[in-house]
C-alpha cells in the first residue's frame, strides 16, 4: 500500500473517535432503538458456567445495526433531488430504505444477486428503487457507483465512510451504559463499519475480538498483510460478512484497538443459529450469529473470570426452520 494512502487513512480514522461518536449518539437517537442487553448464564447455552451478556442489536429498527450509520449519514449530509444511492448485501440496503422513508427521500439501492429474499421483500416495502445484479457486493458496489455517477445521488456506503463508522459506533455506548463490567466483546465483522466504531469508542478499554467466516476472512487477511487485501467472498453469511475488502478507513483502528480475529466454519454459524432459537427463542441470521458461533465452536475460549458479551447484530432471515421438530 502506497504510504501516502496509509498516512491519509489514518489521519481520517482519528476523527472517528470517542467524541465523534458521542455526538452521533445524540443526533440519531430520536430515531434509533435503543436495543436491550440480557444476561444469562453461559451454562444455559451447554457452555462452561458463567456470566454472558447479549446485546440484542437484531431487535433494531429493520433487524439490524445499520439504521445507525444509514440515519448518521442522513441527517449530517444534504441529499440532492436524485436522493440516495446504496451497495448492500441487503442489510445496509434495507436501513438506508427505511431511513431514507423516514426523512422523505428516494433512495436506490443495489444489492448482489446473494441477497436474501426476505432483505429484497424489506427493501421494496420501504418504498425504495430496489437493483438486483452481480454476483457479489463488490459488483453492486460497482453499479451503485456508476448510477451515483449518472444521476449525482448521494452515496451511502455500508462501511468505508465516516457517518457510517460513527453511527455503527453508537452501539458501542449502549453496551458500556448496561454492561460496564465486561472485559471482553466478541463482534462478527464484514467490511469492518461495526467493529471498527465499536473499536473507537472503547479505544483499548475493552478486548474487542473479530469474527469472521473461514469462507470470508477479510480481516483477518488484512491484519496479516499490514493492509486491507482482497479475500474470499462466500459461505452461508455472504450477504452480510463478505465484501472483497475490508474498509481502508476501519483499518488503523482495527490495527490499534481489534484484539484478534476468530474464523468460525459454516457449519458453526448454522449450529449457533439453532442454539439461539432452541434454548432462547432468538433468530438470527447467519451474520447476526457468527459472534456467538465463535463462543460455541470454541473457537474462542474465555478464560474461567472472564466477564464476555456477544453482539447479535442481525435477524433478517427467512421462516425459522432452525429446529424442524418444534410444533
């Protein structure tokens, strides 16, 4: 990587900061959940005894965090008559759908033929230009920026941008307001917008660790070579965990302040997803579970005092089909 282009991303990620985040708390509140922690013991879920807290971010407004970074960018930017212009894997495409309704904009928004049905069906009831094509995000990426080109829609990137880093960092004020105790965070992490806001708002107060699938190790591979690289893109959580790259803005903070990242296989994330509708009732997506699949795979071990939460950061999923022999 050019150092220039280091140097810049760098001088960029340091005003995504504590502060930053605070003031985007205030200004998005009116129009975001503030989603519940809950306490269980680890033993409920057949895991060594012990505290665990969930934050239950799949209850947010659209079934994810994204509404956070979709309103961040809403409301700090001016949107020209074109509206608004968004690549997703559906989740991103849904939130800045619904914000985009909310505060009485057109939005476009282009998702990779990999997008889940039930964040198609989400996107066209909020009223959005819904374009399906391409194989993968970087491809409807690719479109969405041509179109931004074309039209002069605003772009609001589900990552790799400042508003959106500040909004997704706004969960990361909610854990410490009900959950202060903890020593440990495990995050599942895509482009990384979630876990690098996150990261800045605790700056080292807390071991923050990744989790990515085997399938997608974007991070991972990233960390490894000193800078954002291309990955593998695919498994049961491509729509949501497998862009190309990681974003080039995360990236200094994920080098300071990301602890380590976990890979959990496939068959790991599909088992947390039957684990949390078996024993809690909870449906998350294959996304939304890849945190929690890090702890029940034992892929991650906590240490016997450890004091760990789990953020379960998605629920758009199709019918709940987790565990077949429920009537």
């Amino acid at each position: 990587m050019p150092v220039i282009y280091d140097v810049l991303m760098s001088t960029v990620s340091q005003s995504i900061d504590r502060q930053s985040i605070a003031a985007a708390e205030r200004l998005i509140r009116p129009y975001i959940r503030y989603t519940p922690i809950v306490r269980i013991d680890a033993a409920d879920l057949g895991l060594a005894a012990g505290p665990l807290v969930l934050k239950l971010e799949l209850l947010q407004h659209t079934g994810s965090f994204k509404p956070r970074g979709a309103f961040a960018n809403l409301l700090t930017r001016r949107a020209p008559p074109a509206g608004v212009a968004a690549a997703s894997g559906g989740n991103h495409g849904v939130a800045v759908a619904y914000a985009a309704r909310r505060l009485g904009l057109p939005a476009t928004i282009f998702v990779p033929e990999v997008a889940a049905p039930a964040k198609l069906e989400r996107i066209r009831g909020y009223g959005a230009e819904l374009v399906v094509g391409g194989a993968v995000y970087a491809e409807a990426l690719a479109a969405s920026e041509d179109f931004v080109a074309r039209t002069g829609a605003m772009p609001v990137h589900a990552y790799d941008q400042p508003e959106t880093m500040l909004g997704q960092g706004t969960v990361g004020c909610e854990i410490e307001q009900d959950a202060p105790d903890i020593d440990t965070l495990l995050v599942a992490v895509g482009g990384g917008g979630l876990i690098g806001g996150i990261a800045a708002w605790y700056g080292g107060r807390v071991r923050i660790v990744g989790v990515e699938p085997e399938t997608a190790p974007t991070l991972h591979m990233a960390l490894a070579a000193g800078f954002p690289v291309d990955a593998p893109a695919g498994g049961i959580a491509a729509d949501s965990l497998a862009p190309r790259q990681v974003g080039a803005l995360m990236f200094p903070i994920a080098q300071r302040f990301v602890d380590r990242v976990v890979l959990v296989p496939d068959a790991a994330i599909r088992d947390a997803q039957r684990l949390l509708w078996r024993e809690l009732r909870l449906v998350a997506e294959p996304g939304g579970a890849a945190a929690m699949a890090a702890l029940t795979s034992g892929r991650y071990r906590p240490a016997s005092d450890e004091r760990l939460a789990v953020l379960l950061c998605g629920a758009n999923t199709g019918a709940v089909d987790f565990d077949r022999s429920s009537g």
